[in-house]
C-alpha cells in the first residue's frame, strides 16, 4: 500500500538538498578549508598532498569553518532570536573549543609519546609501535580563521539563495 502525501506537501526529491542553504553552506565551508590547505601545502612545501583534502588540523581549522558556517545560515534563515540558531552556536562554540583545546593538547602529548618510542631501544616491545598522529588540533589562530571562513560563505550562499531579503 503507497501512502500518498499529506495535500499541499512537497513531493519528495534528492535534489531538494540543494536548496537547504545552512547544508550547503556547511559543506561549502569545509571544502574550501580543505582545499586551502592543499593549496597552502602545495606553496609552502612544493608539494601536492591529497591526503589534506581530509585530514584534520591545519589552517584555517576546516571544523570551525564547518560549523561557523552552519551556525550563522541557520540564523540568517531562521532568525538569530531561533531555537535552532542557539542549537548551532552552542554545537559550533563546543566543537570549537574542543579543536583548540582537547584536540590540541592530544596532539601534543602524540608528539611527546612518538619521541619516547622513537627513543626506545629496539629489543623493547614497543619500538615498531606505530606513530601516533600529532596534527590533530588547531592553534586559535587556526579556529579563527575557520570561523571567519565559516561566517564569509555563509553570508555569500545566502546571498546567493535570497535569504534575509
């Protein structure tokens, strides 16, 4: 038995994803972060790495961006006095401070511990262990820059969608 939508409701289509400009704004975000950091890998190291367009750490901090961008298109489409824009702020202000703080300092106690293995002699059990990962956080210039990343695309993709007009 098909159940036929409710009168007046939209018909279902993957392509409605598009027009959900907070979605888009986020994913925008996050790419153009990534993909500076390739770029910035590339100037700096004469380099390609592809491995940049997904991993973590680095400038600007793609989940800042990521999230910054989420928070402020929410508000611009729903309204900065919303629930929802205070569910964003609040999950973008934790996801934030956790790339600057926890992240951070687990990247750093990564490096610390890779040193004390690499020292190791090599009969010990531990001296074929793995390096941890050590660029895992971001510095706060890193948050700020995702952010002010975030908030730049999130105000372009609603432009661009007509919101707030």
């Amino acid at each position: 038995m098909d159940a036929a939508p409710p009168p007046g409701a939209p018909a279902f289509s993957y392509l409605a994803v598009f027009s959900n400009c907070p979605l888009v704004a986020a994913v925008l975000a996050f790419a153009i972060a990534q993909s500076i950091k390739v770029l910035t890998t590339w100037y700096k190291e004469d380099r390609w790495d592809a491995k940049q367009l997904v991993g973590s750490g680095g400038m600007p901090s793609s989940h800042s961006a990521t999230v910054t961008a989420l928070a402020v298109a929410v508000g611009l489409r729903e309204g900065f006095a919303s629930s929802l824009f205070a569910t964003a702020a609040v999950f973008a202000s934790v996801v934030m401070y956790d790339a600057f703080g926890v992240r951070l300092h687990a990247g750093k106690q990564a490096e610390v511990l890779n040193q004390i293995v690499y020292e190791l002699p090599s009969e010990h059990p531990l001296a074929e262990t793995r390096p941890l990962r050590e660029l895992i956080g971001h510095t706060p210039p890193q948050v700020f820059a995702g952010g002010v990343l975030g908030f730049a695309v999130a105000t372009f993709t609603a432009m661009i969608a007509g919101l707030g007009s």
